[in-house]
C-alpha cells in the first residue's frame, strides 16, 4: 500500500477514535470547570480523587488492550468464532474485576486521601462525591469495554459516537446537577459525579441494544474459551494493566509532592492534568486505533506493514503534539484565565501550560510503542518501556526541578522526563524489530 493511502487509512480509523477521546475527555474537563466555579476547595477535593480514579482506568484500559489484541488476532488468522466467545468473556469477566477493584477503592478511600495530603476540609467534601463517582467509574468501565469490541472488529466509528454523546449528556446534566435550576440549588460537587453516572448508564444501554443480533459475544463455549484463553489473556493484561497502573501511580506521587505548595497548586496540577488528556488526545485515538490493526497484521505475519505504520503514526504525533503545544505555550496565561477563576490557581497553571504542552510529541510516541507493544505481543516489553518512563524519567526529573526551582521546576522537569521517555521507548521499538528481523 501506498504511504499516502496508508497514512488516509491511519486517519480514517483515528479520527473517530480522536473525537471520540476528546469529547470524553472534555466531559472530565468541563467537569473541572464547573467545579471550579464552585471555587478552589471543591476543584482541590475533585483533585485529589484524580490518581485513584486513574487506578480504575488504568485496569479497564489493561483489560481492554488483552481483548482487543486476543480478538484481532483471532479475526486476522481467521478463527471468528474464538473471536466472538472472547466478546462474551470481555464483558463478564472484566465487569467483575472492575467491580472489586472499585469496591476496594471505596473501602480504603480515607487512608488513601489522607496519604495523598488531602486535609479533613477537603477529605469531608470529597465523601460524598466519591459515593457516587464509584459507581460512575463502574459503569464506565463496562461501557469501556464494549466500545473495545467494536474497536476489535475494525469499527472505531461507533464508539467514537457513543463518547460524543455520552459527553453531551455530561455536558448537558452537570450544570443541573451541579448548581442547580430555578430555585432549586443542585448538589454541588456530588452533582459532577451524578452527572457522569447518568451519562455513562443512558450510553451503557445502548452499547448493549447495538450489540444485539451481531454474534459477537457468544456465550455457548465461553466457560471452555476462558480455560484455553486464560495464559494468553494474563500474558497481554497482566503487564498491560501493571503498565496502565503505573501512571496513577505516579500521579499519586506528583500529587503529593505538588500539595506541598498548597491547595492552590493542587487545584491547578488537577486541572492540568485534565488539560493535558484533552490535548492528546490524537495520540489516544491512535492508541485506540492502532492495536486491532497491529493485531490483524501480526496474525497475518505482515510486519512491513507494522513498520510502515509505525513510522507513519509516529510522523504524525510529533508534528502535530510540537505545534500545538508550543501554541498553548505562547497563550498559556489567557488560556489559564479561562480555565480558572482564582488568580492563584491560575498562576500555577499558567506555568505549566507554559512549559509542558510542548513535551507532549515525545510523550506520544512513548505511548504509541507501549500500546503497539502490546498489540504485537512484546507486552513485558510495553511494561518496562512504562516503568522506564515514570520511574527513571518522569518522576526523578519531576522532584529534582521542584527541589532546585520550585514549582516551575516542577514543570519544567515533567517537561524534560516527557522528552527523555519518547526518545527511550522509540530506541526500544527499534530494538525489538531488529529482533524480529534476526
């Protein structure tokens, strides 16, 4: 195939995907700007629930790439039938490991705020939001996990429609919820959560209407698939969700070393953080784009292909990731202003904004390799790439700059680590194609 029809079809199966994250992702992020109009505590508290909310994304997204790659794989060696008992599996099975995975975070919840420096004020107000965000997060997995199924089956059109909608929904709801309509006042930080939950259960019943009468999850034989799936579904997810753990991880990390500048600052790293998913949001469509495709390609053994795109998708990220940050650069304090009401808070975001948008091409093309790593069955690989990226780059850079300059050494050093980890993991990939080559 030619590398122009190559690079259409790489767009054609991303940008569904991409607008489909960015509406997603700007549902958390208007979720931000609502609460924050509630003023800086309530956008604190919303904060500090960020890394533990990252735990539960991280497994679903795990589960997500071992079925989707088990299932491409399938389809690509022709084996549909396998493909359509792995569907069934996806659903049951992921459904009750995000279940006791929230269950835990429910019960744990006050230690762990605690450990994240969150004071009793703050740890008061996010309760009764967690209440409710725990569900939320449940249902978004299942739902999560049947947009993977289609993605599987080389449909991204159909899930990227579904985040827009369900998006719009949380757009729709949040300001009911959150503040109120006529003389009645709304729930205030727990209408957020209210809001997603609603959203993700009107679209949860949709996904299950659009996957009657297509065959793709059969449950005859699902109970003998699980036996024989078992070993290749924990070699994929296993590392895949250690790699989707780790990030929430870290932030955990970030958090805490970032609430040693105050509440302030947390509010403003939160809203950072939400911030930087929306402006990657390339990179997460191609992450969910590429790895049936990579899949379809490695049960048919077609690693030109595989290189081809690789090389393509990577081209793609760093030119667009550098040009749009170096533009959230230059407007970094009008765009902070925006965001934030309170002149503090959009200090400490006018400074990452500034220094950290962009570092975001070399953070996707980090992100790429990890993802085609799992696709392409070097997910040991994709775990250590990870573990190297968080550990070695990220976070070391992350508390030297804060130690020598403050906050804005902070950013600066997260700026750096984003930079150190792309160039690591592309010199990763190309070592584990020369071995395939040998």
């Amino acid at each position: 195939m030619p590398t122009l029809a190559l690079v259409r079809q790489l767009w054609q199966q991303t940008w569904p995907m991409a607008m489909g994250v960015m509406s997603l992702l700007g549902f958390y992020l208007v979720d931000s700007i609502f609460v924050a109009r509630l003023g800086t505590a309530p956008l604190a508290a919303q904060s500090f629930t960020f890394p533990l909310a990252f735990l539960v994304i991280g497994v679903q997204v795990g589960i997500g790439i071992a079925i989707a790659a088990l299932i491409s794989r399938a389809i690509g060696a022709g084996q549909q039938e396998q493909a359509n008992r792995l569907g069934a599996l996806v659903l049951v099975g992921g459904g009750v490991l995000q279940g006791v995975l929230v269950l835990v975070l429910w019960l744990i919840q006050e230690p762990a705020f605690a450990l994240l420096g969150a004071s009793e004020e703050i740890r008061a107000m996010i309760r009764p939001y967690w209440a409710l965000q725990v569900p939320a997060m449940w249902v978004g997995g299942v739902v999560y996990f049947g947009y993977s199924l289609f993605r599987a089956h080389g449909n991204t059109r159909f899930p990227g429609m579904m985040m827009v909608l369900t998006s719009l929904l949380n757009l729709l709801f949040d300001p009911i919820l959150i503040f109120g309509i006529g003389d009645w006042q709304g729930f205030g930080l727990p209408g957020a959560a209210l809001a997603t939950l609603l959203a993700f259960s009107l679209g949860g019943v949709i996904v299950a209407l659009s996957l009657r009468g297509k065959g793709w999850v059969q449950r005859a034989g699902m109970l003998v698939q699980m036996r024989a799936s078992a070993w290749p579904f924990a070699q994929i997810a296993g590392p895949a969700m250690i790699s989707q753990l780790m990030p929430p991880l870290a932030a955990m990390v970030a958090t805490a070393l970032v609430a040693r500048s105050g509440d302030q600052a947390v509010a403003a790293w939160g809203m950072a953080s939400r911030l930087e998913s929306f402006s990657i949001v390339l990179v997460l469509g191609m992450t969910m784009a590429l790895p049936p495709w990579l899949g379809r390609c490695y049960g048919a053994n077609d690693w030109a292909t595989v290189r081809r795109l690789m090389q393509v998708a990577a081209g793609m990220v760093v030119a667009w990731q550098v040009l749009l940050g170096l533009v959230m650069a230059l407007l970094a304090a009008p765009l902070a202003s925006v965001l934030v009401d309170t002149p503090a808070v959009q200090a400490f975001l006018t400074v990452l904004i500034r220094w950290m948008p962009p570092s975001y091409g070399f953070l996707g093309v980090c992100m790429l390799v990890v993802s085609a790593s799992n696709a392409l069955g070097w997910p040991m690989r994709a775990m250590l790439i990870s573990f190297l990226r968080l550990f070695l780059c990220y976070l070391p850079l992350l508390w030297l700059g804060f130690e020598l300059g403050g906050f804005g050494g902070f950013a600066l050093g997260a700026a750096f680590g984003n930079v150190l980890a792309g160039v690591m993991a592309w010199g990763f990939y190309q070592q584990a194609l020369k071995a395939v080559d040998s």
